[in-house]
C-alpha cells in the first residue's frame, strides 16, 4: 500500500492458531477499507507464522519477531511502525463486526475532541457462542468516574489517534507487562477525551483457562497502581491508603471475589466509594450528566449495603443516599422484583444473552472472565 492509510489496525499474536484465521478475515472484511492490517507475530511456534503467510492481501503487513517479546513491547513496536491517521487494536482471538472500523472513524471524524474511542461488546466462549453484553461508559464524564478504579474500556474494541501519541510522546510502556492498555488510555486521557459506542463492534473472547493465578495476581496489582495514580491525578485533595484501593476494587469492580473479611466491612468501605464520589463531583461541578452519574451510584451503593445482615452504618448511608437520589427507594425496589423474576424464570438455552454492564452484578463466572481480560 503506498499512499498512507487511514486506519492501522494494530494486531499482536502468539500462538492463537486456533482463532487467528477468524480473526484475520474479520478484519479483511471491513466494509471501510482504507486501511493497513500490521500484524505483529511475537514468536509464535503453533503454526500462526504459515496461517498468516498464506494471507494474500496488500493491506497486510506482517512484522515477526524472532523470540517471544510479549504482548507490551509487540503493541509498542507496532505503534511505532504504524502509519495510520488512527490506530485500531485488536487481538488475534477476537472477532471484528463488518462495520466496526467505518463506524469509529466515521465518529472520530465528527468529533476531533475525542482521542480514544471503543465500543460496547458481544462476549463469546472459546467455540463462539454469544454469552453476553458487555456494556462500558459511553461518555467522558462516566469514563473519568469509572477509570478511577477499573478500566474504562475493553483494549480490543480501541481505536485512538495516533497524533496524540506523537504529540506527547506516549507509547505502552513496558514496565506494565500486564494492564498495559490501562495504563496507556489514563496517560492519553491527560490531554483528550474519551468515549464509548453503545453499539457492539466486537466479539470479545473469553478464555477461562488462560489466565494462572499468579498472572492473575501480578494483573490485579498493576491494575490498582494505575487506579491509585489516577485518583491522586485526579483528585488531588483525596487521600486514601493502596489496600483501600484494592479493597474498593474488589467491591465495586470485581477481578477476585471479595473475602468474607471485606464482606463483614461493606458498610464502611460503601462510606469510603461515596466520600470518593463527592471528590469526583466536586471537581466536576455542573457537567452535564452528573446527576445521573449520582442515581446510579447510589442504587449500586444500595444494592451492596441493604443486604441482610444489616451492618452498623447502614442509616447513615442511607441519608447519604436519599439525599443523591430521592427516588431510590422506588429504584431499588425494581431491582428486587427484578432480581427475584431472574431467579424464578427457568433457564433455558434459547434464553436471551446475559448484559454485563462493567461493575454490575449478572453472571458472576462470566463478568469475572471478562474482568480476566480487561
């Protein structure tokens, strides 16, 4: 391909043989087509080296390395050889939907405020069965409030402007082995903002076994230094100790269950998220869509603490939450009739996907694969 393209859509793979011909051709499909496909192959020894040589294709590039770099200095290589005007990521297990890249663009075009844009995304299981939705923040109010303890969005369905990273020297940075995008999308967030489509773009795979407990927790203790810093970027005047962080996490976000320990605590560490919420709005006063921001995190707040047995503090926090959302009870009282309808409906397997927007309840197995991946 001479003339630049507009689009580089940035793939690393090692050995996903096994999905990566789906995937490539995902891509190859796209109903935009001004764009290169840079495929990083990080020493692969499965077979994925011929699958992609077999690829015939001007749009794609594939660049090998020699010895298994790992998936941070892959996405870092790859960004400095990309040419696009935006950068797509996507990974070699996923599956793109044909309008995906003619969607982001079409919005990044209209709105050059923004600077990385993902999307909602359909869950499937290792043969590609649809298990779920999986919902993120969709506008930068949401974006800022959900990234000060979970990542904000889903890496595969991410497409930013590659001048942002020119303009301010950023790449992923390789002290982050794992979160690696998480880290990047709250440095990129410093200078622009974000937002999410509503519309899934994505399959998004969930593997259950790739992911061993030690990896696990080297993840979840990289993810919450990047929470703690940017609560301390962010707000400034908050103070709060890592193992609250972790704690908030494990609580409000998920990743690991939460201890019994935690559990016997839940009024107090509610108190906490809420004392982090009124830093959040007071550094955010009169932007649009506070207020809903505040009904939803008071009935998420409810859904934890009114639970039996009542823990002391309970009536304190209720004040706290009627005076957020004044119609709370009426909320939260659909939420228990809806709660008890799940439970008495029969499971049947033409039964419609489960929605899992980030941080809510649903099926706890699958939200916490997902969570494995982000």
């Amino acid at each position: 391909m001479s003339e630049q393209p507009v689009v580089t859509v940035l793939m690393s793979a090692f050995n996903d043989a096994a999905f990566l011909s789906e995937a490539v051709e995902s891509i190859l499909r796209q109903t935009f087509g001004n764009f290169e496909f840079l495929v990083i192959d990080d020493g692969s020894t499965d077979g994925s080296a011929r699958l992609l040589a077999a690829v015939r294709d001007p749009r794609m590039r594939v660049v090998r390395n020699e010895e298994h770099l790992g998936l941070t200095r892959s996405l870092k290589t790859g960004v400095e050889l990309a040419r696009g005007q935006y950068i797509a990521r996507m990974d070699a297990d996923d599956v793109a939907l044909p309008e995906r890249l003619e969607k982001q663009v079409a919005l990044l075009m209209k709105r050059p405020e923004i600077g990385i844009l993902g999307s909602a995304c359909y869950i499937i299981d290792q043969v590609g069965r649809e298990v779920g939705l999986l919902q993120m923040p969709e506008d930068d109010l949401q974006i800022h409030w959900t990234s000060l303890l979970a990542n904000p969005f889903a890496h595969p369905t991410i497409m930013f402007r590659r001048d942002v990273l020119i303009s301010r020297n950023l790449n992923y940075d390789e002290a982050f082995q794992t979160t690696q995008d998480y880290d990047l999308w709250m440095r990129m967030l410093r200078y622009t903002c974000g937002a999410n489509l509503g519309e899934p773009l994505m399959r998004y795979r969930t593997h259950g076994n790739r992911v061993t407990n030690k990896f696990r927790e080297v993840q979840l203790r990289n993810h919450d230094i990047v929470a703690l810093r940017t609560m301390q970027e962010q707000l400034p005047d908050f103070a709060i100790p890592s193992e609250q962080v972790s704690q908030l996490r494990e609580l409000f976000v998920g990743g690991s269950g939460p201890s019994r320990d935690l559990q016997a605590h839940r009024a107090t560490l509610a108190a906490t998220y809420l004392d982090l919420l009124d830093a959040f709005v007071s550094h955010h006063p009169e932007e649009p869509g506070l207020q809903g921001l505040q009904r939803q995190e008071a009935l998420k707040v409810a859904r934890l603490v009114f639970r039996w047995p009542l823990q002391p503090g309970c009536v304190r926090i209720g004040r706290r939450l009627m005076a957020m959302h004044p119609g709370l009870p009426w909320s939260y009282s659909i939420h228990l009739w809806n709660a008890v309808c799940r439970r008495l409906r029969p499971r049947t397997l033409n039964s419609a996907p489960l929605r899992c927007g980030w941080g809510q309840s649903g099926d706890r197995q699958n939200n916490r694969a997902v969570r494995q991946r982000l």
